[in-house]
C-alpha cells in the first residue's frame, strides 16, 4: 500500500473519513490497521517505550472515533494524525518528566523497517554507523529526516506537522544528508554506497 500515489492516497483517505463520519466501524478499522504500525514507530522515537507508543496512539484514535464528527474529508488526514500522535507524545513525556531516562527496553519498531540493500552489504556495522550519524544531528534536522525517510511523509506534510515552511524541510533535509555523507564516507568509498 506504500507504494500507492499521493491522488491514490488522499482518495483512499477521504473514503476513510466519510465512512468515519457515518459512524462505519469497518472505515475506522481500515484506517486503524493501516496507520497504527507506523504511527506506533513514528512515536516510539519520541517516548522509547513500545507500550508507551502503543498507549500514545489508541489514545490519538480513541479521539478520532470519539470526534468522528468533525473530521473532514481534505486530503489532510496523514499530516492530522501525525500531528496529533506527535503532540500526545509530547503530554505522555510532560506527565512522565522525572521518570525522563525510560527503559529503551524494546527497538523491535526500528529493527523492523526494511533494511535497504546499502545496509546490507556491510551488515550491523553499517547499521550502527547510520544509527550513530542520525543520532548526532540537532533535534529538529533529526526529527524531520526521519519523517521523510521512515514514515514516508512529503516534504509538505512534514512542514505541518511541525509547523514549518517546506523550505525550511528541504533545507533541513539536505542538510542531514551532507551529515551522513560525511560520517559514512568510508562506507561510501569503499563500497560504492550513495546516500
């Protein structure tokens, strides 16, 4: 279903929403089964608990269905989800501020995203070269590639989520890509790896 078109997706979406909206338990399944594994990954980055993620986002679409009513058919539902899984995670961390240093005690969310062949080729080393080069960008430059790059949303949904211009995305964009191409130059040149 990723590999479904921008028009493709928003039709599908609006569906969801109009079927929502008359109350179609099977609408609000179809969209839970879908968004639920990646807004359940895309939280665990911010709260590093799987339960938390999981709270976090039966959280997000107990309100959707709660306030079926006022959703709204507008090609927006992607950027609207993420947003609110986004901003409830930002509570669940305000609720939890002594307790900051959580257990990292399950990573099955990001060791389960597709490895790309370029992982591959030198194995966990490559990996952890990567993991360790994202880690390293600034907060926001991390947040933002990892949206484009894990979660698959454009540039412009990106910039609503995080209440930033698209120019500011690109740039953020190009940006952390100059920073692991620096950090996984011997990766590059050695095996031929472009980023």
């Amino acid at each position: 279903m990723e590999s479904a078109t921008n028009d493709e997706r928003t039709a599908r979406e609006n569906r969801w929403v109009e079927e929502i909206r008359e109350g179609s338990k099977e609408g609000f399944e179809a969209l839970y089964r879908f968004y639920y594994p990646r807004l359940c990954q895309f939280v665990f980055r911010y709260v590093k608990s799987k339960a938390a993620a999981e709270d976090v986002v039966h959280n997000v679409f107990h309100k959707v269905w709660k306030n079926r009513k006022g959703l709204k058919a507008n090609g927006k539902l992607r950027a609207y989800l993420y947003t609110a899984v986004r901003n409830e995670s930002y509570k669940h961390l305000n609720q939890r501020k002594r307790d900051a240093f959580a257990e990292l005690d399950d990573l099955s969310f990001l060791e389960s995203r597709e490895t790309s062949p370029e992982e591959k080729i030198n194995g966990k080393e490559f990996k952890q070269a990567v993991k360790t080069a994202i880690s390293e960008l600034p907060e926001r430059r991390r947040d933002v590639f990892l949206m484009s790059r894990e979660d698959n949303l454009t540039y412009r949904e990106i910039a609503e989520v995080l209440g930033i211009s698209i120019k500011t995305v690109e740039t953020q964009i190009s940006r952390s890509l100059k920073h692991l191409r620096k950090e996984l130059s011997h990766f590059i040149s050695s095996e031929g790896i472009s980023i």
